[in-house]
C-alpha cells in the first residue's frame, strides 16, 4: 500500500467514525431534550447547550439509580399547569357566553387539559404507591364434586369434554323406558302372546 492510498484509507475511516458519532448523538434523548428546551425556553435567554445537556444526563442518572424526587416534581408541576390552563380556558368560555361556537370550543380544551391533569396526578400516584403484581393460580371448587381451575389447561383428549345430545330430538333415537308397556286397546291384535301360544321359533 502506498502511503497516498493509506492517507485514504486512514480518511475514510475518520469519517466512518464521525458520521457514526453524529448518528450516537442524534438518537440520544438528553440531546435532543437539551435541542427543544433552548427552542422553547427562550425567555430564560440563550442557554448554553452543553450545560443543559450535561444537567439533563446527570437527571438520568439519578432516574437510573431510582430516586425520582424530581420525576415526581415534574409530574405535579405539570398537573398543576395543566390545572391552571383549564381555569383559564373555563374563564374564557364564559367570557365568551354569548357565542355558542367560541364557549363550545374553549370549553372543551379547558375540559382536555383537567383529564390531562387528572391522567397526570394518576401517574403520578402510581410511581408513589406502585402495585403490587401477583400471579395467582385459582382453583374454584363448586358444589358436589365439580372443580373449576383457572388457568392455562393443556387441551388433550382425556379432558375434551363430550356434549350432551338431546334424546328424542333426532329420528330414531328414543329414550329406554325400562319395563315394556301393555298393549293399547286401539290394536288389540298387537297384543302380546301368551305363553302357551308361543310359537317354537
């Protein structure tokens, strides 16, 4: 290899790695976290995005290791904006009480921001008190000697039950009566043979 190809080669590679660092810090959240927030927040001045993004890894961080006092911050501060944005909007509509089609449409954002902070203070709740999860395998035994598991039964020929048929529903089938009934009067000629007058076959 010459020492111009191996200059290419060694470039090549420097920009392999780079595009490959550009794609890492694309995808991270704190980066593009750290991207919105000095686009919203521009009433705070020019933040510095290194610092923003610094402050927000060491968040994550402190996420990772479970403490989520600011989690928890967060989650209520949100609540209580969103609370305050629906006393505002409910404030407008009524403002506005005279045209039905402004009262309407302000109302129902204001109504949008209370079930989203009621969704706020549900979660919120949850991380607080989370439930706990059980797996419970449940046996109901009924009456008499009928069982009922709950649970997942492997399906073999030995427990698919049979249905029951209906007798006397299907030509041909009858139920067994047990003993034979005399002969009715309508036949008399039907009648049963005695047994002097059986025949020998």
């Amino acid at each position: 290899m010459t020492k111009k190809q191996k200059k290419v080669s060694v470039v090549k590679e420097d920009n392999k790695e780079r595009k490959l660092l550009y794609a890492t810090v694309a995808i991270k959240s704190s980066v593009l976290a750290a991207s919105t927030i000095c686009e919203y927040n521009k009433n705070f001045g020019d933040l510095d995005f290194v610092s923003l993004n610094d402050k927000l890894g060491d968040e994550i961080i402190a996420v990772h290791s479970v403490n989520l006092k600011r989690v928890e911050t967060m989650l209520f501060s949100q609540a209580a904006t969103l609370e305050s944005i629906f006393h505002n909007l409910a404030k407008r509509a009524n403002a506005n009480s005279s045209n039905i089609d402004i009262f309407e449409r302000l109302l129902r954002l204001g109504f949008k921001a209370q079930s989203q902070s009621r969704a706020t203070l549900e979660t919120l709740g949850k991380i607080k008190n989370p439930q706990p999860i059980a797996f419970v395998r449940q046996a109901n035994i009924a009456h008499g000697h009928q069982q009922v598991n709950n649970g997942d039964v492997p399906r073999t020929q030995e427990n698919i039950s049979v249905p029951n048929e209906l007798l006397e529903v299907e030509d041909g089938k009858r139920m067994d009566t047990g003993a034979s009934c005399p002969a009715g009067s309508t036949n008399p000629q039907l009648e049963s043979v005695e047994s002097i007058h059986r025949t020998k076959n």
